[in-house]
C-alpha cells in the first residue's frame, strides 16, 4: 500500500559541537526511533538525512549525525526544521493500537452518536495528549479535549470516528438522553 501521507517524527533543535552534530526532539516512542524506519526529510521534502544516533539527551531529546549535515553552520540553519518519513515504512500497529497521526480526520461523535465535528490535530504539550476538535455543530472555534480514556472512551480506526464525553466539549451541557424507539 503506498500513500503520500507522511508523519513527522521529529524536528532538528539546533547544533551540538563543531562537527556538525545536532540535537533533534523526537516525537517516537523510542529515543532511536528517530532513526529507525530510514531517512528522513524536510517538510518541504528538500533535504534527506539518514540520521545515526549518537545518544539519548535530557528529556525528549537525542544527538544525532548524518553526513548530509556538513558543519555546525548547516546543523543551526537546520534548527526547527521537522523530519518526517512516509507513513508505509512504519510498522503495522498491533491490533487494538493506532498511531496518533491515524487519528487527525476522524469523525468525533459523544457518547449517544451525536456529532461533534471531527479531529484537526493531536497535540502534546508537556504533558497528556489533546486532542483538537472543529466543525462542532453550534460552537464556534475549535476545543482541545485530553486524550484520555475518560474524554475518549472509544476509538474505532477502521470505522472512521471517535466517541467523546459531552462534557469535554461543554462541562455544562451533559450528554442528551438516547432517543427511545
């Protein structure tokens, strides 16, 4: 299956060095996973790096090298750039499992099937996930809902959507009571 979806997996934070080494924020499971599924691009898909990891930083953080990365100068002018790889060199997700990126597009309904707009973004501050929802019918803007079992009690990859907790969207307005037939 080839797709043009892509998924980022980091994005450069700078030099480290003289050698042209930078640290990179890597968005993967595993520190090295940065490295793991083969190069990576830019987002404007300009420049190619086949990243090797050097070590694990503070935090999120790793050293890497690439020998596309020339000098100190090149690594800086790098800094913020974010490193993506196509979305068929992941591996399958085991079953009962998804990638965040699966979710962006999805359908967002609350707990008795009504709609609530659908997921823009999935973002990670510091600490949980959140998820971004827009296009809720009667609320102007977007909401941000954690990302957890309690505000996302279901996710259905394959059909496409996700059940919210009404009281994510609105903590006044609970859920409506299913239609009786």
């Amino acid at each position: 299956m080839t797709t043009d979806k892509r998924v980022c997996l980091g994005a450069l934070a700078g030099a480290h060095g003289v050698r042209g080494e930078a640290k990179v924020k890597v968005f993967t499971a595993e520190p090295d996973g940065i490295s793991a599924y083969g190069p990576v691009e830019t987002e404007d898909r300009k420049r190619r790096f086949t990243l090797t990891v050097i070590r694990q930083m503070k935090g999120d953080f790793v050293l890497v090298r690439a020998p596309e990365i020339k000098s100190r100068e090149d690594a800086e002018s790098l800094k913020g750039s974010r490193l993506y790889v196509d979305r068929d060199a992941l591996p399958a997700p085991e079953e009962d499992e998804f990638y965040l990126d699966d979710l962006v597009g999805l359908r967002a309904e609350d707990e008795t099937g009504a709609p609530l707009g659908s997921i823009k973004a999935v973002y990670n501050f510091g600490a949980d996930d959140m998820i971004e929802l827009t296009k809720i019918p009667g609320i102007k803007g977007v909401r941000l809902v954690p990302f957890t079992k309690a505000m996302v009690p279901e996710v259905d990859i394959a059909g496409g959507r996700v059940v919210v907790a009404r009281v994510a969207i609105d903590p006044e307005d609970p859920a409506p009571e299913p239609q009786k037939s």
